[in-house]
C-alpha cells in the first residue's frame, strides 16, 4: 500500500479537493469492478481499496486530527461505502486496522484499483523467447495522480515503484479496464455482455432469484442498478422483474441509477 507519506493529503488544497469530488463521481465505477469480482472464479484485482477521511478531536483543545487512509474488502448499498481500515494511523489513536466502517460515498476521499496487463514483447525479447511483464495497471487514484503531478520524474518513479503500480499519465486517468482501446466499457462492463446468455439461462433455472428480497430489502434489479449492468437489469425486466419494488430506504432500482448517474440504466428502467 506504500508507505504512510502516500495516505496524507491536503484537504484544503482546491485541486485535492477537486480529486475527492472526481472520486465521489466516479466511484460507481470502481463498484462496478469491484462486484464483478466478487463473482469471478479466478482474481483479477490485484488492489481493491477506498480512502477515506477518519478524525479524532483532542478533549483538551477540540482540535480535530485528521487522517485519509485506505480500506479495502468493499461493499456498496448505493448510499454507504462499507470496508475494513487497512492503514496503521499515524496521530489516530481511536481507530486501528481491522475496524469496520460505513462511510457515506459523498465523504469519500479516493478508490483505487489495479489489475495486471498483458506482457509486452518486443522484438528483441521475442528473439530470445523472453518477455518483461509490466506492473499492474492502476485505476482511479485521484488524489495520487494528484501528488504524482507535484511531484518531479524521479520521485514519480520511486513513488510507482514503492506501490508497484503503474499509474499512467496523471492527465489521463482512467476508471475502466482498456477504456482508451474499449471505449464501450464506460456504459457497459464486458463481463455483464459476455455473461448475458448465462443469466438468461440462470433465471430460468431460479425464477425465484427474480422476487427474492434480503434483509435491507433489495432486490436482484436493485443490486445490477447499483453496479450499472445494462444487459443484466434488461434479462430482470425482460423475465419480468418489478423495477417497482422499493428497499428499505424507499428506494426503487430507477431512484439508484439516478443518483448514481448510470445514464444508460434511466430510460431502460423508466420505459420498460
């Protein structure tokens, strides 16, 4: 996770501040990730972690001490960000690692993801049947990329190098796998493309999945909402799953695509 001069930021520089909000918006993505994930068989992340802000106010003279750390083991509600602290505090004393916490996903301050490249081989590698493989590509990152840019060539590479990770142009980050090549990952992740057939299969053989409510009340429609998979909310719908339905906070799944601004998901949920 690198060490703990990576994990304090400036929480009244504008541009960090600016970085917090890209990662409040953009966290939908880092969901969308994540809980494919949580289905894969085989990993493919090789990080997975949100940072937010924890505090601490000194009886004696109310000043509030605050650190930005990491958590990982992430779960999402649509409303709560939800994990385990990973980070030893450096001032804190009223939290430690292994505390669990639900931070609002507007109190957020960064998420990060990594997932390994394909090796590269060049030419002369190719010659003699050697390859170099690259570090896992990094995703998201806001604040980082924020710091990387302050920061001259060198200490940007020792900075990589303590992470092992490969961020990339601080002026390009990207929130989804192969988004430059794949531009159609930013409205559809391709696993929720590629496993349609499946789930169609999937419903037939448990239609109950389809009414089936936990406890806080969400639905299968409200859990693909939430993590903006259009072709699996289009099987719910179209095998006849109530988009009516509400949790409860009284919310339906079009509430969720709304507020998480999945712009793909409004018109299917509000037409069909």
């Amino acid at each position: 996770m690198g060490d703990n001069s990576f994990i304090f930021t400036d929480g009244t520089d504008p541009k960090m501040i600016e970085a917090y909000k890209k990662a409040q918006e953009t966290f939908k993505y880092f969901w969308r990730e994540q809980s494919w994930e949580y289905r894969r068989i085989i990993p493919a992340l090789n990080l997975a972690c949100v940072k937010a802000a924890f505090s601490q106010e000194d009886p004696e003279t109310g000043e509030n001490t605050v650190e930005h750390m990491w958590m990982n083991d992430i779960d999402f509600d649509g409303d709560s960000v939800k994990g385990y602290l990973i980070n030893e505090p450096n001032e804190l004393t009223n939290i430690q690692p292994g505390d669990y916490f639900e931070i609002p996903l507007h109190e957020i301050s960064d998420w990060l993801f990594a997932m390994s490249q394909p090796e590269k081989k060049s030419k002369l590698s190719k010659l003699f049947s050697s390859s170099s493989t690259p570090l896992p590509k990094a995703y998201g990152g806001f604040t980082i990329q924020k710091m990387r840019a302050d920061m001259s060539p060198s200490e940007r590479k020792e900075h990589d190098e303590a992470w092992q990770l490969d961020f990339g142009d601080f002026n390009e980050i990207k929130v989804v796998y192969e988004q430059k090549e794949n531009p159609e990952n930013l409205i559809e992740h391709p696993m929720s493309r590629n496993m349609k057939e499946d789930f169609v299969k999937f419903l037939n053989d448990y239609p109950a999945e389809l009414t089936n409510v936990d406890d806080n009340g969400f639905t299968l429609l409200h859990r693909e909402t939430i993590a903006g998979n259009l072709s699996s909310v289009e099987v719910i719908l179209e095998s006849g799953g109530d988009k009516n339905i509400k949790n409860h906070q009284g919310k339906t799944p079009l509430d969720y695509a709304k507020q998480l601004n999945w712009e793909h998901l409004i018109p299917v949920l509000e037409n069909n």
